[in-house]
C-alpha cells in the first residue's frame, strides 16, 4: 500500500496494522534509531474537502496530552499528498487479543486496566478531549503490564470496518452510547463512560452486550435494550461489580457516572473491599484453627474425639462414603461411631444454648444501646441549639467561644427547638437489623438491613456528631473576574454545572470527632476538642475516611464519605455569591478567624465561632485552611460538568482551599487556590471538612 521508504525522518519497517480507513507501520528515526508508529491516512479520506484542516487540528489538541496511560501523538508529517500521524511505539498486546487468547479476564486483572485507561480519560476530558471511540483494540497492554490508551480523538475522524459513515455517528457500533446513536451533535464525555463500561462488561464476561451482524440492530438494542445482568452469565463476578457496570451502562447519561474519575473511584473502592475481604477471609480461617486447638488443650480428654470431629468438617464426603460402607463391621468402629455421635449431639445442644443466650444479651444491649442513643440525640439537640442562638449576639460567642448562652436566657426558644428536633427525629428511615454479631470489617448487604426509602433530609447527623447541610445541584462561574484584588493567573473563570446533589460538613472537622475515630490527636492545639484538627496530611485524612466509611453504622445507613473536589468547595464557600468572599467585597473581625492586614492572627478558634454563610456553611474563610480530593492543575476556559482532577498532572500537588488563622484577607478568598505537598504533616493551618453522599 505505501510506495514511500521513508516518511519524513523516519525509516519504515513494516506494516502492523490494517483498517478501512488508516494503514499502521512500524518506523525508525534515521538518525535517532529509535522506533515509532506512523498511521497513514486512506487516500480517498485525505482529499476529502475539510478533513485534513479538521485532522490536523485534532493531532495539534493530541499533541498536549501528556499522560503516562496515552499513547502520545508526537509529529504530523504531510508527504506525497498523504497525512501521517507519528506516535509513540509501544511493544505489547492489543486488549481484544488478550480477550480473545483468555475468553475472559479475572476480575481484580479487569479492574487493574480499566483503571489505566479510566485515569487517561479523566485527564483528557479535563482537557476538553472525548475519544468517542473507545474499545479493546485503542488499548494495549505493555510487557510491563500498564494499559495505554490509542487513537486518542482520532476516532472523530478514523475508525475500522465496523465504523458508520463519516459525518454521521462517529464511533464504533458495539460500544457506541445511546445519545451516540439518536443525537450525535449533542454529545459529552460521558459517552466515553458508557463506552467504558462495554469494556469492562466485555474484560469480564468475553462478550459485549449487544451483539449482531446488523450494525442497524446493535444501535437499537444500545437505545432500547437492558443489558443482561453479568452475573447472570458467571457467578464469580462480584455483586458491586455487576452494580458498577449497571451503572456506567445506564441509558440516560444523567444516571451514569458524573465522569470517568468518578467510575474511578468506585473501582478503587471496590479493589480495596476486595483486598480487605481476602485479609479478613484468611484471619477466619486463623481463627478457626485456634479454636479447635484451644478446645483441645482445655479438653484433653476429648482431644481425640476433636479430632475426628475435625476430620469429619474437612473431609465430610469422603468419611461419610467410609461409614456408609462400614457400618455392619467391627464393634470398636460402630463403638467410636456412637461416641462421635453423641458428641456431636452433645456439641449441638451447647450451640443452641450459646445462640439463647446471645439474643438475650443482644436484646439487653439493644435496650442499653437505645437509651445510650437518647442520650446522645439529647446532646446533640443541646449542642444545636446552641449553635442556632449562637447567632443572636456572635460577640458573646467569640469571647467565650465554649459556654452557651441559650440555658439562662432562650429557655423558650430551647423548648420551641427541642419540639422540631422530635419531629425530626421520627422521620428517620426505620430499619430493621437481624441479631447478628457486628462486624466492622463486613459489608452492608440488602440481605442484612431492610431500609424504607427515607424522607429527603437538608441536615444529617452522623455517628461522630459531625453535621451535613444538603447542598443543591447547580451551576456557577469558577474561578475570579482580572479585576479582583490578589487575584492569581490560574484563577480563570468558567461555568461549572453539578448534577446532582451532595451533602457537605457544616463545620471543619474538630479534634475531638477525629479523636473519637483515629485514637490520637496531633494537632498543634491538642488542648483545644472543640477546635478543628489541623497538623495532619492529606494521606491521614484518607485514613480517617477510610475508618468512618467502614463503620457498621455509616454503612447501615447507605452513607459514603470523601474529600470535597475544588469546584464542590468553591460552590459551597460561595453559596451563590461572585464576590471575593461569601460576606462581600472584605472580611472583617467578625467574619472570619483570619491575620488582618499585616498582622498574622494568634491561633484556630472553635469550629462555629462566627457566622455561616447563606448557606449555613460556618469557616469557609479563615481558621484552616482545608484540604480538597483535587491534585493541582489549571484551569480550563470550558464549561465543565462534576469535575474532578484524580490523577497526578503536573506539579503533583494537592489542592488547599478557605485560608487560616493565619493568613491574611487575600488568601482567604473564594477563589483563591493553594497547592501543597499531600505528604505534608506538620502545618499546624491545615485541616478537612468532608461530602457525603448517601442512597434515597
């Protein structure tokens, strides 16, 4: 097909790939000597009026991705009136080929890929770049095992056999979205989510979900056809998996994932509960043999029959096969027979007794568990009560930051609040808990907990007493306008739009709930509970979410917990202003715990000590700073929707949001970003509140 020995610098070795509308060889730099991929265009396409403009924009966009899981697009060569696109070479196997030499791949070997590629995308949809043409053969898989991404947003001009016509729906028909199909000029990134998911169905199971060889019926089932449950195909695959892949598959973009950082995240959790439930699995096994040996060393007497009790367990079918044959032979045997049974008959009588005597402890637990928990709802009415007065008169509260001024003087408006906080209470979601032994460390399943959907709440209070305020889906304008005073250059303004609602911390986490969860405190102020928890890196705030998404508790209740993304921050502090701050145009004393002017401030002062913003977020400005999920990057001049930045770009720093005690006015803007080394440990102005999401 190509007459030409060499394109441009490079010298060509061999042709490696064929499809109806490119060739692929294999190159080497004459000089240089080392090896690349050259793609060449067909013919028929390159004169096509307007492609080659559109192809060479596109391999300039290319160009500026740089991302260890992109193949990257390094030259565009016109030669000959043909157009080349020279990108990295990467010795290695093609996904659909490794599909089609295993059949199927193992599940945690599935997640490992998909992770590879869901990073590359999330990087080059912050970049404003859709594939749109995702599939097994635009993967490869290094010797080194890492998957790398090709053809990045050349499918909006290339494909293969399998390809639709060019100017119509642009992508390939088996892993094609539904709005692919039906409105094609009206697309997002999230068509790369759903294509994703086809992946990832088809890593797994060895097939796509739709298949045919009508191209005509494959679109029609994309668009009104439900999948077929993985599990249903292989049993191996995990429940949270088939829910993953149900949801990246979803028909209406709006109920897929926000973005592939977000499918991101729900792998790496479910890679984590699936390395805790091999742990878990193990320490049970330990356990049981200790038992047994235990057993025998307090029943020595009995040791030998334990024995054969545990022979009996492990190898059941066959000792079961061997009395059934021996039963009419020597009496020693049908005399050890007897004593087995009896001992057996013996053992299971103690089991029902234990098992008595456990529901009755649990009955009495319950009871002492619900008078504990009054206790604890009383507190909190008190504490919130508080809290609401605390406006009244905020001078008061900022010279005695700790003594409530409601007990003596709103004993009316005490009583008034308590009486809401009862109506409150009895629309919590009722939920029924079989009696078994709590176990941390074992997920939540809808086997174990029933759970009436529950009344939409605008503030929930969790297990360590920290406060959620429900925060509305929405758009604003990210970033500051050029005339803003301290305003940095990476502070571009653009729309971002938020599709769905999420619950942010009222109040910055405190010493005490981290305390209460972690075991220790090392904050700089350690003598201050009510004050937030600050000195502790970004790596430890992972710990601590870590620790409170495993709670029995939380998880009972469908609740998950994360840092907030910037843009999520950012809308919150906001609340619906453009202003430099939340209060205006300038912070004052009683705005914000912050240094004024030249003058830095003394300390970090109880969460709550000034007022919230229109929202009833309190110390967005000022006390600590807070950390973000975000890794640090510029900003796009795009419209982005739920945007996250989950992988490492540049500066490999994570981003610091609201200013401290310590900084001066500027700093504590809206808008203002700071990057920090997440490792970073003992900045005694730095602290975290959470988001929560939780299933209605």
């Amino acid at each position: 097909m190509l007459e030409e020995k060499t394109i441009g610098n490079y010298r060509i070795l061999k042709e490696i790939g064929e499809g109806g509308m490119s060739y692929v060889f294999v190159a080497e730099h004459i000089s240089l000597k080392n090896k690349k991929a050259i793609k060449m265009l067909a013919p028929h396409l390159t004169g096509a009026s307007g492609f080659k403009e559109r192809f060479l924009k596109e391999g300039r966009a290319l160009a500026q991705l740089e991302h260890d899981n992109i193949v990257k697009v390094v030259d565009f060569i016109e030669q000959n009136n043909k157009t080349f696109l020279v990108m990295e070479y990467i010795e290695g196997q093609c996904l659909d080929d490794l599909i089609e030499i295993k059949g199927r791949l193992k599940e945690h070997e599935a997640i490992k890929i998909a992770k590879d590629v869901l990073n590359a995308l999330n990087y080059a949809h912050m970049k404003h770049v859709v594939h749109r043409d995702i599939k097994p053969s635009n993967i490869i898989i290094s010797h080194n095992g890492k998957a790398m991404l090709m053809d990045f947003g050349i499918a909006f001009m290339l494909g293969d056999k399998r390809l639709t016509s060019t100017g119509m729906n642009i992508g390939t028909s088996l892993y094609m979205s539904p709005e692919q199909i039906t409105s094609p000029h009206n697309i997002d990134h999230r068509v790369d989510v759903y294509a994703m998911g086809v992946v990832l169905y088809e890593m797994l199971t060895g097939e796509v979900p739709f298949d045919d060889d009508s191209d005509y019926i494959v679109k029609d089932k994309h668009v009104n056809e439900l999948p077929v449950s993985p599990r249903q195909k292989y049993q191996d695959i995990s429940k949270a998996m088939e829910g993953i892949l149900m949801k990246a598959l979803e028909k209406d973009p709006d109920n897929r994932f926000h973005g592939c950082g977000e499918f991101l995240e729900f792998l790496i959790a479910l890679e984590s509960e699936i390395e805790n439930s091999d742990i878990n699995t193990n320490n049970e096994v330990n356990l049981s043999k200790s038992e047994k040996k235990l057993d025998a060393e307090i029943k020595p007497e009995l040791a030998d029959e334990s024995g054969l009790i545990d022979n009996l367990d492990d190898n059941k079918g066959v000792n079961e096969s061997n009395l059934d044959q021996h039963k009419d032979t020597e009496s020693v045997i049908e005399k050890k027979q007897a004593e087995s049974n009896k001992l057996i008959h013996i053992i299971s009588i103690i089991t029902v007794i234990t098992i008595l005597i456990f529901v009755i402890i649990s009955f009495n637990q319950d009871n002492n568990n619900s008078l504990h928990t009054n206790q604890n709802d009383n507190n909190t009415q008190n504490k919130y009560n508080n809290e609401f007065t605390a406006q009244v008169d905020q001078k008061d509260v900022l010279k005695q930051p700790e003594k409530s001024i409601i007990d003596n003087e709103h004993e009316p408006i005490k009583k008034q609040i308590s009486q809401e906080m009862e109506k409150v209470d009895k629309e919590h979601e009722k939920i029924r808990v079989p009696i078994v032994e709590e176990n941390n460390n074992l997920p939540v399943t809808k086997k174990e907990v029933v759970i009436h959907k529950p009344t939409i709440k605008s503030i929930v209070i969790n297990s360590l007493n920290m406060e959620f305020k429900r925060i509305r889906k929405g758009k604003f304008m990210m970033g500051t306008s050029s005339n803003e005073i301290g305003r940095d250059s990476d502070e571009i303004r653009h729309q971002v739009k938020f599709s769905k609602d999420f619950y942010m911390q009222t109040k910055e986490t405190t010493q005490k709930q981290f305390k209460a969860l972690m075991g220790y405190n090392p904050s700089w102020k350690s003598s201050c509970p009510k004050c937030p928890i600050e000195s502790i890196s970004w790596y430890k705030v992972i710990d601590f979410i870590n620790k409170l998404n495993h709670k029995y508790g939380e998880r009972k209740n469908g609740r998950k917990y994360r840092m907030p993304t910037e843009a999520e921050w950012e809308y919150a502090c906001r609340a619906g202003s453009e202003t430099p701050f939340s209060f205006g145009y300038s912070l004052y004393d009683h705005h914000a715990n912050y240094g004024k002017k030249d003058k830095y401030g003394k300390t970090t002062l109880p969460v709550g000590s000034y007022n919230p913003n229109k929202w009833g977020l309190y110390d967005m400005h000022g006390n600590v700073s807070e950390w973000c999920s975000d890794w640090y990057t510029g900003y796009p001049s795009i419209s982005l929707i739920d945007p996250h930045v989950a992988e490492k770009v540049k500066f490999h720093r994570k981003i610091v949001r609201g200013g401290a005690w310590n900084d001066k006015e500027t700093s504590c803007r809206s808008g203002n970003r700071m990057r920090v080394d997440p490792s970073v440990s003992d900045a005694n102005n730095i602290g975290f509140r959470l988001v929560m999401t939780q299933e209605e």
